[in-house]
C-alpha cells in the first residue's frame, strides 16, 4: 500500500510503499467492523438510569377517597402511574450494556478499518510529531497543512511531551497512541495522520495479533 509521507513540517512529501498493509477483498472484515464498533460504544454507557416503580415512590399509602359517594373515578394510592408524581411503568433500570469482543476479532476490524481509510486517501503519514517549543501555533501550522479542515486523528507511538501539549488545545484534533487504536478511532474522524513509527506499532499489531 503506498501511502503519502510528509516530512515533519510538512512542507515537503513523498510516496512510500509500506509492507505488511493489511488488504481485504469484498467485505471480509466489515461484519467484524461492525461488530468492534457497536461493542466500543456499548461499553462506553454508563448503564446508571433508573426510574423508581411504583412500590419505589414515597408515600401514597393512604387511600386518597373513598371508594363510593365521591363521584370521582376510585382511587387506591396517590403514587399509581397515572398520577402525576407516580410511579413509572416499564421505566429504565441500571445495566450494564457491556459487549465481550474477542482479540482476534478486534485486530480484525482494526485492520479493515486502515484499509478502508487508507484506499480512501484518509490515511496521511508523517515522520515524527516534533514540537520543541510546545507552541500550539506551531502544530496547528503543520496540520493546517496535511488538513486544512475537518476532525483530525493524531497518532504516535507515543507522544512526546511537547508534541502533547502543543496539540491538545486544537478543537478540531484528537490523540491517540498507537497501542490503544481501536477501529472506532479510526471510523470517527475525518483524516487520521499518523507517524512513521506508530505505524509500524499498527501493522505489528494487525499482522501479529497482538492487542
């Protein structure tokens, strides 16, 4: 797969063949894609919701009116689900939404991910995040230049702190290592630009199966 290099300050680039890029033919992976995707976001929901039943509402236990001579609809509690204040019906209750994901499932759709990115020209690489002034200006100039607009993935493996700093004022720009990228990282953004070396940590991941 050959993939655009730019130098750290990206004025200058060039074409560069990387081995070990994960190809898919058809749609080998894109259930495995999905799958990661839905698990990601599921794990990440609390799960705290709670409404109170109607044995849960305070109060209510006396008999509002009586049951005849009124000439009212009877009546047992003040906390039945069709009073205001009630109890609610079918309501929401804490729990967890959690999606178990094997390994070799998630390398899976880590690597159909990068492919799908790369073969859409989202994928740009760049030596090394360098930032000796941790000046935010100064990143946001070399980015400006690979991406002038839209969301934006940085990776490395791993930052320095400088290059930290300088970055994550950028509203429009989010970090990640390389160790941690998931398919989901990869699926939200825009553009996702990634250092020589976090590269090589991404193949190694993908082709090695390690996670």
């Amino acid at each position: 797969m050959k993939l655009k290099v730019y130098s750290p300050d990206a004025t200058t680039s060039r074409e560069e063949e990387f081995a070990g890029f994960p190809v898919f033919e058809g749609d080998k992976g894109t259930q495995a894609l999905k799958e990661v995707i839905v698990a990601i976001c599921a794990n990440a929901r609390l799960g705290t919701h709670s409404t109170k039943r109607r044995g849960e509402v305070r109060g209510g236990g006396k008999k509002p009116w009586n049951q005849k001579g009124s000439g009212r609809a009877r009546a047992g509690s003040s906390r039945s689900p069709l009073w205001s204040g009630g109890g609610v019906v079918f309501g929401p209750q804490p729990r967890d939404y959690s999606k178990k994901i094997n390994n070799k499932v998630k390398l899976l759709a880590l690597g159909r991910a990068l492919f799908d990115r790369a073969v859409a020209g989202e994928v740009e690489v760049i030596e090394a995040w360098q930032s000796t002034s941790a000046k935010t200006k100064e990143i946001n100039q070399i980015i400006s230049r690979i991406a002038p607009k839209g969301s934006l993935l940085i990776i490395d493996a791993p930052f320095t702190a400088e290059a930290q700093r300088a970055a994550r004022n950028i509203e429009r720009v989010s970090l990640q290592e390389a160790a941690k990228l998931n398919a989901y990282d990869l699926a939200r953004y825009s553009k996702v630009v990634i250092s020589s070396k976090a590269l090589d940590v991404v193949l190694a991941r993908v082709n090695g199966g390690t996670n």
